[in-house]
C-alpha cells in the first residue's frame, strides 16, 4: 500500500530543492528550514521536521528526485516568480503508483505546497490531501550528532 503521508513527505522534500534551483534571483535560501506536514484523509495527521539544504544538493534533487521509498517523475514542474506547480507519478518498489498535483508559492525564506494525491488500496482509488509549510530558521544548519558506535 502506498503510504500517503510518507508519499507527502517525499513531495515536500522534492519541492523546496527545487524551488531553490529555479533561478538564482528567484529562490529561496539554502540553510536549516522547518517543514509543518498535515496529510487528510479521514482523519488528519500532522508532522514537525526540520531539514537542512544544502547548496550542493540543489542540483541532485532538481534533476530526478526521489527517496528511499518513491521514485518520482514529475513531468510537468514550473517553478518561477514565486510560484510552484507540480504533476507527475510517485511509485513505489512494488511498481504501485501515485498520481500527484501540487502547487503553492514560495519567497526566500518560506515555502507553502498543497497537494493532491490519487492512488489505490486493495481496489479502492483514495485521494488524500496535504499540505506542507516550510519556513527558513537560519543559514546554519545545526551539527549532525556523532554517529554511535557498532556493538
């Protein structure tokens, strides 16, 4: 079954890089950025994350995204002058797919996307909702933890 809010999330990850390669005078900032996630379908959910971006992971994430869960493709992707639209197929590696809209606006230091994702489970077509808020915290990036030691 595809997972709706991992499916979200992997939009929101694929959606503020992007913007960010868009243009050099019409982006927004690399740096440490928090994500409010709300996905809806029934019931709601919502998520705080907090992500750095990278300059040097513009590019990757501009020219095929993905994730260790999706592979998306998104055809048709315009982002200029402070606004987004995305469509394409997220898959997952069982070959299951998700068709995703997405649009919203951005500015610098913030980024909002509503998205609309059309998939199905055990027969039934679903179409849950979400919505991503992203807003810019700084140009540091806190230091990653020390990884722990092999027992």
């Amino acid at each position: 079954m595809i997972r709706p809010a991992a499916l979200l999330a992997c939009v929101a990850l694929l959606a503020v890089p992007t913007v960010a390669s868009s243009q050099a005078n019409d982006t927004i900032l690399p740096g440490y950025w928090e994500y409010n996630s709300k996905v809806s379908f029934g019931l709601s959910s919502t998520s705080v994350e907090k992500k750095c971006v990278e300059p040097k992971d513009i590019e990757k994430f501009f020219s095929g995204p993905s994730n260790r869960h999706y592979k998306c493709v998104y055809p048709v992707r315009t982002v200029a002058n402070g606004k987004a639209n995305f469509q394409g197929t997220c898959t997952d590696k069982r070959g299951r797919k998700a068709y995703v809209t997405a649009s919203g606006t951005y500015s610098p230091k913030r980024f909002t996307l509503n998205a609309k994702i059309k998939t199905s489970i055990i027969g039934m077509n679903i179409t849950p909702t979400g919505t991503i808020d992203a807003r810019y915290l700084g140009p540091t990036c806190p230091p990653k933890p020390p990884k722990k030691p092999k027992k």
